[in-house]
C-alpha cells in the first residue's frame, strides 16, 4: 500500500444511502459495497457524508482536496486534480461571456497536470482511497481504455493490485509516464471486442477467488471522485453553474456532477438551483439520446450495435449497457435538471476539436470534441443565455504535449486472448484460460 498517504480517514465519515428503499448503511470492511442488501430492482447507493457543508483542504492534492465528499478510508499524495479557468477564446467566439473550462488533462500553464489525460484519473484516485490497509486480492477494472490508464497510474503509485480488462481497439490508449510495476496486470479481449465484452469478461474474473470488482458506475467513490469537476469549479466560481456540459459513454461522469450538485444545494452558500446537464453522444452510436427523446427509461438494444459501436470518432463513448434507467442513473439525473441530449457527428466533432485547439491553444480529446460541439448547437438553439455561467467539462487534452514533454511509454498486456476463445471455450473455460495466462 501506499506509503505517502497522507492522511487516515474514519470510515464512519459517510454511509451509503438507496434511492429506491431509502435504506442507509456502512461500507464493507473488506470490499465495496457496491449494491443495497435489500430485495429491489438494481440502484445506484449514493454517499451520503456527515460534512453537510462543502469545504476544500488546500494541504492536500487532487481529488483528495474534497475529502470530505469522498467515500474513501485514506487520502494519497501526488495526484493532480481539475484546473478550471475562464474562457477568453472558445466563449467570447460562441457569444458566452461565462463559459468556465474544466480542464482535465495536460498544460501546466493553466494548472493542468493529468499525465494519463483524463478525467478517469479524479475516479482512479477516489477508488484506490477508498481501499484500506490490508486487502490482498486484486481490483479488477474493465475499460475502453481511458479509465484503464487512469487505473494503471493511480494503482501503480499506490501499491493496489489490479487487474486492467480491455478491448483490443483500446490498447493504442494505454500508455503511461509511470513504469509497470508486476502487481498492476493487464489482459487483452482480441477478435471482435467492444466494451462490453470486457465488462463481461472482467465481471466474471471478479467473481472468481484472488479478485474483487471495482464495480463501475455502482461504485460510490468512483462516481464521487468524478463529481469534484462540479466543486472545482464551484471552488473557482463561487457559485453552481447554471449549465453543465459533457460528453457521456456510460454517463457516470454526468451522475456524478449531478450528485455533487445536490450536495452544494443542501449547502445552500453556493446558490440552490440544479444545473441543467447537457449531454452528449457520438452518432452514428446514440442510444441514450434515442430513449431520452422517447421519454422513456428503458434503454432499448441499438439493432447493430456492436458494430455502430466500432465506428464512432470517440470510441470511449461506446457503452453498449449504460446505467441510463437503473434508479439513481443517468434517465433520473436528466429529468430532476431539465436536461437535453444532443447527436453529435465525427465531422461535426473535428470541427469542434480544431475551434478548441483555434481559440484556447490546446488539443481536446475526441469525447471532449464531442462536448464542445454540443456546446455549440445549445449556442445555435438559443438554450444558454450570453451571461448563463456555463461549465464545459474538457474530459481530456493536452495528449499532444504530454507526449513531447513526458514521453509514455505504452502498456504491454500480461495476457490475451480472443472472442473465439469465448465463444469455444464458453465463459468458464475462457476465464480458466485467462487465469492461466496470468499465472
């Protein structure tokens, strides 16, 4: 474990409370608990802290400055957060004279110190907080690829096992400027892979004996950790943002902004209105903007969308089982805010890309194209006000430059294997060859 934390926490600074049963309960001592005990339809449990006012601890670094709004059992050293800063290029362009970037990636002039690039690192940080002294088995996390490089960082820094389960189209993602260490592993789903299948594939590792699950969206801390994009700018600011922007594949960043934002509403000192989430998917994938304009939470199988997944400009944005209608979930969180979907095409987000880079002087990421492209057709459907204050969550940038000033080196996987072997072997026999190959 890590031997720089830099502070214990008491574990009964927070409980876990069901939005379906309302029932509250502590943690597990030797695991998350990721999912309500009672007998219910799945919902997302949502921390709930015994800080009712929302404060910021300038000693600490990261998303370790919010601790008290985070689900966690220790603090860790020398991670990097959010840098938030007024737009004096993008907003004045688009007619906005409040438009506030949160910035999630490389540029350290602005405050940007992210070396994965990512917005995945702010969950990464809180999950491996969340894990006490003396857990053993290894942490497996399922990603496209963003959230793995993330994990691998925050893992290898502070001496949690993992376990890292990606699609092949996700290996170019993977690269770090932390060296590899034996206790962070990585294993490769080949032949066809999305998303999806490294979920399954990562679900039934976890389930097996020397692992435990990370749990994605249902996971507390990693939602929390995400959610300080909102105190940051808060922080910056001085008040909640009348609108918030971001681009969603699982939609767990959006969940988490919208959480924390009902925290700084019971606070009060920041202003108690709810910020309208605007969100984002890259077309042709867009199956969430698809059951939100049918009003409906049930999120209906995209025909082809497996392969409509593979096509898409932001491939990070290919959740093919998002948490869009389980309680607490993405569908909740558009309709307590008034919140709008918007279709976004890859030229539509090129173009979006090269006004960032045009007007602010940085390179974006494709979810974050994505973003900034809605912002602009919000601008065009005349949704902002010029003077709303607006926040635009950047989930990832400044790659470029990382690139010349840290170069990465790219992750080798520990283990591969392919969908064949899953379709021949079954999960069973696909698992037992993967823990074979990881032996």
């Amino acid at each position: 474990m890590d031997r720089a934390a830099k502070r214990q926490v008491s574990d009964d600074h927070y409980s876990l409370r069901c939005p379906t049963c309302g029932g509250s309960f502590a943690d597990r001592p030797d695991r998350f608990l990721l999912t309500c005990p009672e007998p219910h339809a799945p919902a997302l449990l949502r921390a709930q802290y015994r800080q009712k006012r929302f404060v910021a601890h300038p000693e600490q670094t990261g998303v370790f400055r919010f601790f008290d709004w985070l689900p966690i059992r220790r603090t860790l050293s020398g991670g990097a957060g959010s840098a938030v800063f007024q737009s004096t290029g993008l907003g004045p362009t688009l007619g906005l004279s409040n438009l506030f970037v949160i910035w999630n990636g490389w540029w350290p002039e602005k405050g940007g110190l992210m070396e994965t690039c990512t917005f995945k690192e702010l969950e990464a940080q809180a999950v491996c907080g969340r894990i006490g002294d003396g857990w053993q088995d290894s942490l497996v996390v399922s990603s496209a690829g963003n959230t793995a490089r993330a994990f691998h960082q925050a893992c290898t820094r502070h001496g949690v096992p993992a376990l890292l389960v990606v699609p092949g189209h996700g290996l170019p993602l993977l690269w770090s400027t932390t060296p590899s260490q034996p206790h962070v592993r990585l294993a490769v789903l080949n032949g066809g892979a999305d998303y999806a299948d490294a979920i399954a594939l990562g679900n039934g590792i976890a389930r097996t004996s020397g692992y435990f699950p990370e749990g994605g969206a249902l996971n507390a801390a990693r939602r929390d950790g995400m959610g300080t994009v909102v105190l940051a700018t808060v922080e910056k600011t001085g008040r909640v943002p009348r609108h918030y922007f971001q681009a969603v594949g699982s939609g767990t960043g959006a969940i988490a902004a919208w959480e924390a934002n009902l925290r700084l509403a019971e606070d009060g000192r920041f202003g108690t209105e709810k910020m309208r989430l605007h969100l984002s998917q890259n077309a042709p994938f867009t199956p969430m903007v698809d059951a939100w304009e049918a009003a409906t939470r049930d999120l209906a199988q995209v025909p082809g969308g497996r392969e409509l997944a593979a096509s898409i400009h932001a491939p990070v944005l290919s959740n093919r089982n998002p948490p869009y209608g389980i309680a607490g979930g993405l569908y909740d969180a558009l309709s307590d805010t008034g919140g709008y979907m918007y279709r976004v095409t890859a030229d539509e987000a090129k173009a979006a890309g090269r006004l960032f880079e045009t007007t602010e002087g940085s390179d974006i990421d494709a979810a974050a194209q994505v973003a900034v492209a809605s912002l602009k057709q919000a601008v065009a459907l005349g949704r902002i006000g010029p003077h709303d204050l607006v926040a635009l969550n950047i989930t990832g940038g400044g790659q470029a430059r990382l690139h010349r000033d840290k170069r990465p080196a790219a992750l080798q996987p520990q283990a591969t294997i392919s969908m064949d072997d899953v379709r021949r072997e079954g999960e069973a026999g696909a698992l037992a060859l993967l823990r074979e190959a990881l032996a």
